[in-house]
C-alpha cells in the first residue's frame, strides 16, 4: 500500500466506529421521546390502541399489524413496498404526511435528528431485528 494512502485509510477507520456509534441513540432518551407517541401507541405489547403496535415494527411491512384498521393510503404503502427500516421510519417520523400521503396519522413528526435516533434506540428495544 502506497505510504500517501494511509492517512485515508487511517480516517475511515477511526471515523466509521465513531459515525456507527453516533446512529445508535440512546434507548433512555428515546423512551421519554416517545411518551409523545405512547397517547396513541404501544411498544411493550402487540396490543393495538388507537394507533398500531410499534413492537416488533423493524422489518414489518407498513399497514399489516393485526387487527389495526388502518388508512388505505398506509396499505397502499405497504403494499407498494414500504418496511419499516431505520430509513424510512426516520422519513416517516420526519414528516408522516409527506412520506404516506393520506395517511390518517395526525402527528406533525420530529423535526430534531437526535430524537428521531433516540426514538429509534428506544424502539429497536422491542424489535425482533
């Protein structure tokens, strides 16, 4: 390896550690995040309450919980490929309007990154993946 190379190869592996740590939230955070969404949603339990169940949501196909009547507009998310992901659940979360247009989920979103990635942190906690 040419001596001119390291140093690059050198910053990538320092700065890859550091950028995963700085996406794995903090759960701690995120649960005082998401009593914002626990007024309509659940994470602990498969239980439905006004919202759907958000255990066991990464790698779920949007509106397919069991027994949640959900808007057409969130099935024909679904059913045109929508999983939720760490990606598309921080879209989602951005603008819930914009990213399933329809949808009858009447949250504004987060507009702050670090909450979303705590939430996140919070919510992989009742995640199979």
């Amino acid at each position: 390896m040419s001596h001119r190379f390291l140093p690059i190869c050198l910053l990538f592996a320092i700065a890859s550690p550091l950028g995963a740590l700085a996406q794995q939230g903090d759960a701690t955070a995120g649960a005082t995040i998401f009593k914002k969404c626990a007024i309509c949603h659940i994470a602990e339990t498969d239980q439905n309450k006004v919202g759907p169940s958000l255990n066991g949501l990464f790698g779920r196909t949007a509106g397919t919980h069991p027994n949640f009547a959900y808007s057409p507009a969130m099935q024909q998310a679904g059913k045109g490929g929508l999983v939720w992901d760490e990606a598309t659940l921080r879209d989602y979360l951005h603008d819930p309007k914009a990213k399933v247009k329809g949808t009858k989920m009447t949250f504004v979103g987060l507009k702050d990154d670090t909450e979303i990635t705590n939430l996140i942190a919070y919510l992989k906690q009742y995640s199979k993946q």
